[in-house]
C-alpha cells in the first residue's frame, strides 16, 4: 500500500549559485559528509548535488503524509549502490523510521539544466 508519493525538480544552476552564494554554509546546512564527498569529486559536481537536494525535497513530501517528526537535511541521505542505483540512509529522528514495516523508493534523472527526483513511501507489512 502506498502512504506517500513525493516529486521535484530544480534547476542544477540554481544549486550553484547557492554554492557560489553561501559556500560552505550551503554545503554543511543540506548534505551529508558522504552526499559531499561522492558529488564534489565528480566532473559536474552541481548535477550531482542537485540529484541529492532534489531527492531530500521529494522525500520530504513523501513521508509528509505518514509522519510528524521534525528531523533536517541532514538526516536523509542519498547515496548509490555499487549498481548506480540511489538509496536512502535516515539518521537523527529517522533512524528508526523504515524499520516500522515501511519501505522508500527513489528514482532520479537529469538533463542538462534539470534534475528530478520521485520518491515512494510504501507499507511492506501485510494488510490482511
């Protein structure tokens, strides 16, 4: 059963000017030390840390249905499997969260100007 279906979509030049604007400010206030590590390393880092904020903000929507608990940016954290697949680590006030027989799913794709990201929350314990 799905609870919670979020989406976003940002402008990755928008992302850098919030890197050029506020610096480390920006970085440490959204990303993870892992999120970071992985995005600034690569060619076109701005892409990349664009996947990752526009991946937060479609998982906040998602889990808005189904929780009330204040957690940050920092608590969510986008990563990818050895496959390229992105998954989702939760720290802080969500740590515990996807263990309540609930699942979350991300899927993200980019162009050129563009990064989205879809994120489905959904029950993984049985309703009968």
């Amino acid at each position: 059963m799905i609870l919670g279906i979020g989406i976003d979509i940002i402008e990755i030049e928008r992302i850098k000017q919030s890197v050029d604007d506020y610096g480390e400010h920006f970085l440490q206030k959204i990303y993870t030390k892992t999120e970071l590590e992985y995005s600034l390393a690569k060619s076109n880092k701005y892409q990349h840390l664009a996947a990752r904020f526009a991946a937060k903000e479609a998982i906040y929507k998602a889990l808005s249905n189904d929780t009330d608990k204040v957690y940050s940016w920092q608590d969510v954290e986008i990563y990818n499997e050895v496959n390229g697949l992105p998954k989702v680590k939760f720290y802080g006030a969500l740590k515990d969260y996807l263990n309540e027989g609930k699942e979350l799913k991300i899927s993200m794709s980019h162009s050129e100007h563009y990064v989205t990201c879809v994120a489905i929350l959904y029950n993984t314990k049985n309703s009968l």
